[in-house]
C-alpha cells in the first residue's frame, strides 16, 4: 500500500515534500546547502526542486539567498478546515472576551504531545506571553495545556506525566501533584497556572465541548495575576466557550 | 532556464503542486476526480501522488471521502515571513484599536489586483464584513483597498480603473470620482467607503508606512456609520500605523 520509494513519481514527490519539511519555527529562512540536507538530497536535485518551488510560489528567496515560505503556501495554508473552521467560529468569542478583559486570549488544540496554538489576542495592556499562532508548547505548563491533557487520551497523559521538564521554579513537574489538578479540572471545569510557563503570567483555561460533548480545544487567558478576579474570568470563559461549542454543532 | 517538461523530475514536482493549486477560497473540499479534472492529470496519476500527499500531512481525507488542507499545510504556511512578521508587529495595535472602538479591524495588502487581508478582528458588536483572514476583495470598493490603490504601480492602478465593477448600488464605479478620491487619500492620509461593499457598513482606512516611505500595507476599521466620529477614528489609526511602522524599521 505504501508509496514504492523506485517508482520514479512517488519519489519525486516525497523529494519534494521532505524539501517543504525542512522548514520549521526555528528554521525558517534556509539556504539552499541546509535545504539540500535536511531533505538528504545532492544539491543538484535540491537546485532544481527548489527552483519549480519558487516558479510555483511556495517558496521565496529573500534578499540574503536564503529561502522562506511563499504567500501562495500562506494562502493555502489558510484553507485547512479543522484550523480555520474552529478559528473562524471561535475568533467573535476571543474578541469579546478581549475587549472585556484586555487580557492576552489563546485559543488552542492538542497536536500530539503539546499544544498548538491556533489563535492569539493581544495589545499593549497585555502580559507578555511566549505563545504565537501555530507555536507549540509543552502540555503541562499552560492553562490550555492542563485542559487538554486532562481530557487526552491515556497514552498521551502517561508519556506526557513521564517528562514534566521544569521551564520556571513554579512549573509543576511532580507527577502526583500534576494528576490532582487534572482531576481538578475535571472536578471544576477550569484549569490554571501561576507563573509555570513565564515568571509574571497566570493563565486560566477552559475546554470547548463539541456536539458528542468531546473536549476539540481549550480557551484561556493570561493575566499578571489572578487573585480575586478568578471567577469572573472562569465565567467569562465558560460563557464564550459554551457559545463557541453551540456554533460548531450542526443546528 | 526555466523546467524541461520532460525532466521526470521536473515533471513530477510541477504535477504535485499542480494539485494543491487546485484548492482555493471556493473550493477547498475537493474529491480525487475533482483534483484529477483540475490538476489535469490522469485519476491513476492523481491518485499516487494524493496518497503522498496525505502521507505527509499535506491534506486529509474528510468524513465525505473529500480531499482538504491539511494541519502540516496550515503550520507551514504561517512561517511564511511577509505574512506572519507583519501580521505579529501590527498585531498588538490593531487589538488596541479594537480594544478602544469594537469595530472590525482590518490590516491588508495588495496582491495583484487585489486587497488580501492579513487580519482581521471583530467581535459580535462588530459590524458584519465580508473579509475573512486570507480572503480577496475588490480594490475599489473596500476602505484598505483604496488606500493600496492609492500607492499602486501606474499599471495596477490603470487596470483596476478599467473595471470598476458595482458591487452595491453605492459602489463607486466612474473613473473620474474615484480618481478624485485617491487624490484626497494623498493629501487626507486616508480613504473611506459609505457602504460600498456591504450594506450598512462603511470603512476608514489609513496607509501603513515602511522604513523607505514606501506604503506596505493597509490599516482600517468597518463600522456602522462614520459621522462625527470620523476625526476620532482616523487618528486612532494614524497613531497604530505609525507605531506598527515604527517597529517595522531597522532600528
């Protein structure tokens, strides 16, 4: 069934996709030697892949040689569904919830063992935080996170539990420690940390429900503290992700 | 210079993108005949290199049997720098405009002959628009896309001005008024439209400037009606235009 690596087509193909998959967060403008390596191709054939790349569109070289992403895979990018249909339909909720609290807001699923962010809200007022759109960060140290690994599937939740990394001297990296604010999550409907991720940041997370009551994705905010304000943020939240939820269920 | 055709491996890489090139706004949910039909390629063909292509994560095959974008797509295109570095500077201020007015905020740039909006916000006391993040929309008719006109190559602007087409009954479609107003946008600092687009929805738009002066991109908000609020929202925009190209620029 699978492709067969001397069939001349399926070769090319999979050349050509393993020079895209070079690219990531921390390599994204590479020069044509680091793109012929990565993708373990001789030059030559790189050179001349990369160069229909860049008739096409997906890739540009930049002023200094090196390759980025082009706008056309930008555009293209944007029409994946299970990304653009959630942030679409959650992208009102977000902003409301900004507008009240001016508070950085973070809309986020679980991509294998962490968490990627599909969307992020921020001004000026708000708390520096690491996030970005399409980043991904470690499940156990953000309010996303513990709401998504509370509801991952048990082999997610062991390996994850088996390498709590220490990012602040506030992350929680005892696995007993961690499986009681899960079952807290549970328990309350909310997650949080306190300055787990970044010294300064707090966050509150909820989950989004879809129409099986399945957890799709979790919605949280990050403030300097939380103190007081915890249950009108966790009321904020719930109300923003129970409207989310009804928009995605088919009426 | 350009790929020999009968390259196997030009050949190849040229089909593959080929289907991608297929998707777009109006169709991203594609079956493998559909694909097949507009790649032209044979289905046998078609079919290999889908296969491939779903391997890598570039699209999934949907719940219906249809092919869609996929995650892997979607995270690759947001490293695409003209897009995201532009879209993370301005972010901050354009949630501060949406923090102080609630209207939908706008930031876009000229692709061809057309406005592509990089972002947008609103939340549900903003206004209904037409834009979607990624979407294209007419020049002439849009608040952002006036203000890119205005700053356009003499060819694009030629060529749009050939075609004005009426998309309300308040469209402006002669040549000689909006010429007028593109003139204005250069001795203003700004465009607007009075439901020009859509119905109920007017626009104020400014020009976001790089380290060279040069305009690279739009910065607008859609509300209900402008009125006596229109000096307030132009400089509210002028302030995040000149911070956003403030940041833009090599310090």
């Amino acid at each position: 069934m699978a492709g067969n690596a001397r069939d001349p087509g399926v070769s090319v193909a999979a050349r050509l996709l393993a020079l895209l998959g070079v690219f990531d967060e921390k390599a994204s403008a590479l020069t044509l030697t680091e793109l012929a390596d990565g993708a373990e191709l001789p030059i030559a054939t790189a050179h001349r892949m990369v160069r229909e790349l860049v008739e096409w569109g997906a890739l540009v070289r930049a002023e200094d040689g090196r390759y980025v992403v082009g706008r056309r895979l930008w555009k293209l990018g944007l029409l994946a569904p299970d990304q653009s249909d959630l942030r679409e339909i959650a992208s009102p909720f977000l902003h409301d919830i900004y507008g009240a609290t001016l508070a950085t807001v973070h809309l986020a699923i679980r991509d294998g063992d962490e968490v990627l962010y599909l969307d992020r809200l921020a001004g000026h007022a708000s708390v520096p935080a690491v996030s970005r759109v399409g980043a991904r960060l470690p499940l156990h140290a953000t309010g996303v996170g513990k709401v998504l690994l509370a509801y991952a599937p048990r082999e997610v939740h062991d390996r994850v539990l088996r390498t709590l990394t220490r990012i602040t001297p506030y992350t929680v990296t005892r696995p007993a420690q961690l499986e009681s604010e899960l079952r807290r999550v549970h328990r309350d409907g909310y997650a949080q940390t306190v300055e787990e991720m970044t010294l300064g940041a707090c966050s509150v997370a909820v989950p989004i429900r879809g129409g099986d009551e399945d957890v799709l994705a979790a919605l949280g905010i990050v403030v300097p503290r939380i103190g007081r304000d915890r249950a009108r943020l966790v009321a904020a939240l719930h109300v923003a992700a129970q409207g989310i939820g009804r928009s995605l269920r088919p009426a």
